[in-house]
C-alpha cells in the first residue's frame, strides 16, 4: 500500500491515522508482523511509522534510486 498526504493536509494526523487503521486491518487478516518502508529523505514519513511502533531494520540502496529505509511494525 502506498499513499500520500496532500502538502495542505499534513501535520494534522492523518498520515499517523491511515498507517494506524491499516495495521489494525493487517491484525484482522492474520498478519503478525508489518514491513513499512519510506524514502530516507522523508523526515515525516520515518515519524509518523516510529510513531506507530516501527522499529529500523536496515538502509537499502538501490542503483540509481534514492536509498530505502525498512521497518518493521510487530
């Protein structure tokens, strides 16, 4: 799942709300642990998943792509 907040509506929850939602749809369907990912770059992105219990598993660098950052949600 990807999604994006829109520049006039962020800093008000929602990214946080969408991810938080999405987990608890995740539990329902039997899903234990979650990969979330986010551009390195993107300092709102890394908040809002730490936010919601993501815990840094590594930095991923793909040729000519910016670098990747993994977490994972238990």
């Amino acid at each position: 799942m990807t999604f994006v907040i829109l520049p006039q509506h962020r800093r008000r929850g929602y990214g946080t709300e969408i991810l938080r939602q999405s987990l608890i749809i995740a539990r329902a369907a039997g899903v234990g642990r979650v990969l979330v990912t986010c551009d390195q770059d993107n300092a709102g992105s890394r908040a809002v998943i730490e936010s919601c219990g993501g815990v840094l598993d590594s930095v991923v660098t793909l040729e000519g792509k910016p670098p990747v950052l993994r977490f994972w949600i238990d």
